[in-house]
C-alpha cells in the first residue's frame, strides 16, 4: 500500500518571513523588489513567461549558460519543511535538501519547472532524488547531473570540468530548441560581470559597517531568483541609500560556513541580537554567490566557455575539494575587517563541519576568536544560541579592552 506524500504548510510562509522583514525599522521601499523576487514560489516564477523555468539545486552551475539561452533559473533552497517527512530521512540529513524538497512539493510546484539541474558537489546532493522520492516528487524530466571533479590542481580535473560544462550546455541547448550563440553568451558575460560590480560595491558598504547583514543577506540570496537584469536595476537603486555607519561601535563579526537562505535568517538575527555587526562572510549564499567574473582573451564559444568553467571551478571556495588548502587563508585575507569569527555549521553538512577544525586551528594561531555554532532550521535552539553568542561578545569586549592597556 502507497503512503500518501506528508501535506506541505501553508503557501503563504514565505509571505510571512518577507512581513516581517518588512516591519524591521531599517526596512527600505527599495529592498521590495528584493523581498519579492525570495517570496515567490517556482509556481510563481513560471508563470507570465514562455521562457523555461529550471530548478538549480547548486552554484557550480554556471548561471551565466542559462541566461544565454534565455532559460530561467530558479535556485532550490529555502521554502520550510513539510511536517511529518523528517522521520523518513536519515536524522542528520542536509536541512537545506530538506527545505528545497519541501519547497517542490508544496501545491505541485515542481510541476512548474521545465528541467532540473543538480551539481553533485556533496554527498547529501547525490542522494537529493531519494530526498525528493520521500516528497512524493519523482525527478522533473529532463533532468542533468554535473560532476564537479574534487580535485582541482592534481590530475585532469579541469579538464574534465570543462568536459561537463560542455555537457551542460549541451542539454540546455536541447531545452531551449536552439544552439548557443557566442554573441549572447559574450552579452551574458559581460551582464554577470556587472552584477558581480555591484556586489562589490555593496560588500565595500558592508564592511564599512553601512549595510546591515540581514539586508545584504537579502539581497545577495535574491540574485538566486529571477532575472539578472531586475535584480541589477534594483541594487544599483538601493546602493545610494546606505550610508553612514551606526554610531554604535558593535563588534565585527566574519561569518563563515553552511549557507543560509531565506526565510531562514535566525543566525543573522541573532548576530544583530547580540550586539554584533556582521561585516563579511564567506558563504555562497551571501558574498560567494560569485566566483567571481569570467574573462576571457580568446572571444569564440569555446574559449569564452573554458574562461567560465575555470572560473567556476578555480573559484569556488566549498570544502568539497580535496586539494584546497586555502580556506583558512581566504578568511585570514580579510582579518583587517573583523574581530571574531563564526563559524555556521547546519546539522548534516559535513564538508563544513569538517573545514571548521582546520579554520579554527589557523584563526588559533593568529589569535583570532572563534565561535563554531552549530544548527538547524527550526527556532527551537535560539535561547541557547544568543546565550553563546553574548558570551562570545564578551570576550571580544575583553580583548579590547586588553589591547586599550597595552597601548
């Protein structure tokens, strides 16, 4: 006998998360368009447009090759669980996984999409189909698996990424009925570059203390969804409003680890909660949602094609590679900026879980407060986080003090 699939909650969560955003006393006219674009479901998103609609399970995924083909993407992540299906997973099974699925089957939404595309960068994503069988959603057809290869500077494994790139474009082209273009994929290049500028631009905001975290969270995670173009005309909008910094002198935070996406902004707020200023990250959900522009010196489809898959793949700062060496040293990079860090580590997510011992070693040495927090997406441990992360203040508080009388 089949068990029926849990019944999702309610459609109107995210329209919940977004109000309350809205009701913040730094909330913005100009952050709508950002709240909008993270409230709206892949139904939603398909909806008023011929163009295709394709789920995105990972960043790997150059978004640029979409684009060029007028496909759009609709990053999976976020949305809630449905209740009742956890104790069907492994206890430890990726929240996010979790939360993309329930997202999926809240109302048949991945009915809406035209194909999916998972990156296998972690374990828990190469079991995301048996995730998603839980939900009652068999595997949207057609359907592209991307192999990142874990080894970047030994062996062949740009060359193989360059190969699955290749792959990838190849049944894009087939969903969308036409070939790719260089002059679109050149246009689509030089769009990207352009977004990836006004991240910047607001990441510089940032670390000066001008842009709260839980808005750069916002709008970095909305580049996620929809178009581009929308989201760039947006920013460019919003980049005059911040200004000059708070006059309180909160200490600055650097946080590192698991990705978090809307609604799910507990760690951010809780940081704001406790008297922090969170002035830079790592996540590819936040300031990593580039790897950073593609360029290129040979201008035909396949030189513009070996520049972005290199990009994707050199750049990429996940603790899935085996050969990477310097995560603690990109952190360490920006040490001027900050004065302690967090560490985000979402239950299940291994890779960071592990890469947080050997960034905390390093920070160690330097003398750099660390505080590994580890989490899910329910409310539940709140209490017991802000409790950790006032004490955590404290001792920076103390440190300053330290360095006043040695001065």
């Amino acid at each position: 006998m089949t068990t029926a699939p849990p019944r999702p909650p309610p459609a109107d969560a995210l329209a919940r998360a977004g109000e309350k955003l809205r009701r913040r006393p730094d909330y913005r006219r100009e952050f709508d368009p950002f709240l909008r674009r993270l409230e709206e479901g892949p139904a939603a998103a398909a909806r008023g447009s011929e163009r295709p609609l394709v789920g995105v399970l990972c960043q790997q995924a150059p978004l640029e090759l979409f684009h060029a083909l007028g496909i759009r993407t609709h990053r999976l992540c976020g949305g809630g669980e449905a209740p009742g299906t956890a104790s069907r997973l492994p206890a430890l099974a990726c929240p996010l996984l979790r939360a993309a699925a329930a997202g999926l089957a809240r109302d048949g939404a991945w009915r809406s999409l035209a194909g999916l595309v998972i990156p296998l960068a972690c374990d828990w994503a190469a079991r995301f189909p048996a995730i998603l069988s839980q939900y009652g959603i068999e595997l949207p057809d057609p359907f592209c698996f991307l192999e990142p290869p874990r080894l970047r500077e030994a062996g062949d494994g740009r060359e193989r990424w360059r190969a699955e790139i290749g792959r990838l474009a190849a049944f894009l082209e087939k969903l969308a009925g036409r070939p790719l273009a260089a002059a679109r994929l050149r246009d689509s290049l030089a769009l990207y570059r352009r977004a990836w500028g006004a991240l910047e631009r607001l990441t510089e905001k940032r670390r000066r203390g001008e842009v709260p975290g839980v808005w750069f969270f916002l709008i970095a995670n909305s580049f996620l969804r929809g178009d581009p173009e929308s989201w760039l005309a947006a920013l460019e909008e919003a980049l005059p409003g911040f200004g000059e910094p708070p006059a309180r002198d909160a200490p600055r935070i650097f946080l590192a680890g698991s990705p978090i996406f809307f609604p799910d902004f507990k760690l951010p707020e809780l940081l704001e909660e406790a008297g922090f200023a969170l002035v830079a990250d790592d996540l590819c959900s936040s300031e990593r949602i580039f790897p950073g522009a593609a360029f290129y010196r040979d201008p035909s489809l396949p030189g513009m094609l070996q520049a972005l898959a290199e990009r994707h793949h050199q750049g990429s700062g996940c603790p899935v590679f085996a050969d990477d060496r310097n995560r603690p040293a990109s952190i360490l990079g920006q040490a001027k900026h900050f004065e302690g860090v967090v560490f985000h580590i979402l239950k299940g997510c291994h890779p960071y879980d592990m890469d947080s011992r050997g960034v905390e070693a390093a920070l160690g040495k330097r003398g750099i407060p660390f505080l590994r927090l580890e989490t899910d997406l329910a409310p539940g441990d709140r209490e017991n986080l802000l409790v950790r992360l006032e004490a955590f203040r404290a001792i920076l508080q103390r440190g300053r003090r330290g360095r006043s009388g040695r001065a």
